[in-house]
C-alpha cells in the first residue's frame, strides 16, 4: 500500500480553489522511476511529489505523463507539508520559507518547463478562451512555432496594482485540459514582467510572485491538506 497526502496549492483568500497535489512522503516504497510514473498516472494530479528525504527536502515530482525536474506547486505544496527552509529538485535547490497563511518558495526562471506566455486585452477575454484541443492552439491566435509546452494565457486586472488574470493549458494530453494554478508560469510571467504579481488563475486561486536579486523568483500561496488517502501497491495497478 502507497500512503499519500492531498494538498491544494495556492487556494482563494477563502480556502477555495487551489490545484490538488499528491505527496508521497515516503518516497522508499516507490524507488523505481517507472513505477512513480504508474502511479502518478493513477492518480491524475496534476502533478504527484515523492519524498526522497524529508529532513533534507529532496523530492521527485510526476506528472500523468513525464517527469519534471522543477514545478512551481509541488514545491510550494510540499515545502509547506515538510516545514523544510528548501527543497532538492533535480533541478537545483530551492528556497523555502513560511510567512503567515502564505507558504513561499524561491527559484531560477531557467527551471521551468518552456511555455508560451500569450498576453490579452482584458480579463474578460482570458475568462471567454474555450480549452483547445489537444495540439491544436490555432483559435487562440498562437503561432505553431509557439504551441510546445503549452499556454499561460492572462491578461492586466489592475496594471498600477500588478493584479493579472490568467488560466494555463499544459496541452500535454494527459487529461488535465486546464491547471487551475501554476507556479512554475507564474514565475516565467515574473522574470518577464520583472516586478510582483498578484495573479488570479483558473475558478479562483491566488499565486503572489516576487522578483529576488540576481534572476530569483519568489512564489507564494496558501497550502491546505485535504486527507491522508491510500492506494493498493504496484502489483494491483
């Protein structure tokens, strides 16, 4: 049996929202790639964190479909699970840090996996944008050349308060159409923009971004575990 924890990363003001999270804290019962990638499959998160080693934050992060060397929400997520000052991804450490009801994290825009920031008149428009099809990224006015690694759509709420409305489509086909947030976007859009952001994505989450000396990036939001759940061991997938 697989003991995991479901988190919600970057939730609402009001504890609403976020995108749901899975943490296996005892990454040891799962030491085979490909057996991490079954199960993350099975469990259709957007991305599933495995714990590696909890006192020194090294963490292994999945999608349905690949595995990432960097994502925003899981480290955000499982900083916040492990109450750990950083975290050990494949892609370098990450800095990690409480500060109220906001759990932050620190991180180089390079870590992110490449995706096009395509930026709209209004929020209205953002919040009109129907979910393409798989591959297909003709109806949002995206350039062929530009569709690899999905879309971070978003557009000015409030520019003099650095407010933005955005929604992302991975078009990875791994059955997450929409992510309702995403760190790692948020921090391209930051080092883009090079000044704090307070974004609105997806139904309603809340990601707040700050520019750090020398190319780091802050991100933060609010974590709150949903449950402890179980899953019946590799041999019964």
């Amino acid at each position: 049996m697989t003991d995991y924890d479901v988190l919600r990363v970057f939730c609402a003001a009001n504890g609403g929202y976020g995108n749901e999270l899975g943490v296996v804290r005892d990454g040891s019962v799962l030491p085979e790639r490909e057996d991490r990638q079954a199960l993350a499959a099975k469990l259709g998160f957007s991305e599933t964190v495995f714990v590696d080693d909890p006192e020194r934050g090294v963490v292994d992060i999945y999608t349905p479909t690949l595995r990432l060397p960097f994502a925003g929400h899981p480290c955000v997520g499982t900083a916040w699970l492990l109450d750990v000052p950083e975290l050990v991804t494949p892609a370098g450490v990450v800095g990690a840090r409480l500060d109220g009801e906001f759990s932050w994290i620190e991180a180089l825009p390079e870590w992110a996996p490449p995706r096009t920031l395509r930026q709209y008149g209004t929020a209205a428009e953002v919040n009109a944008l129907p979910v393409p099809p798989p591959g297909e990224r003709s109806e949002m006015g995206v350039p062929p050349d530009e569709v690899w690694g999905g879309i971070y759509a978003w557009a000015w709420e409030d520019e003099a308060a650095g407010r933005v409305r955005a929604r992302a489509f991975p078009g990875r086909d791994d059955g997450i159409d929409e992510d309702e947030a995403t760190g790692a976007a948020a921090l391209l859009l930051t080092a883009r923009l090079g000044r704090a952001l307070n974004i609105t994505q997806g139904r309603g989450s809340q990601i707040l971004t700050a520019p750090q000396p020398f190319g780091w990036v802050e991100i933060g939001g609010r974590v709150f575990l949903e449950g402890e759940e179980r899953q019946p061991g590799a041999d019964r997938w």
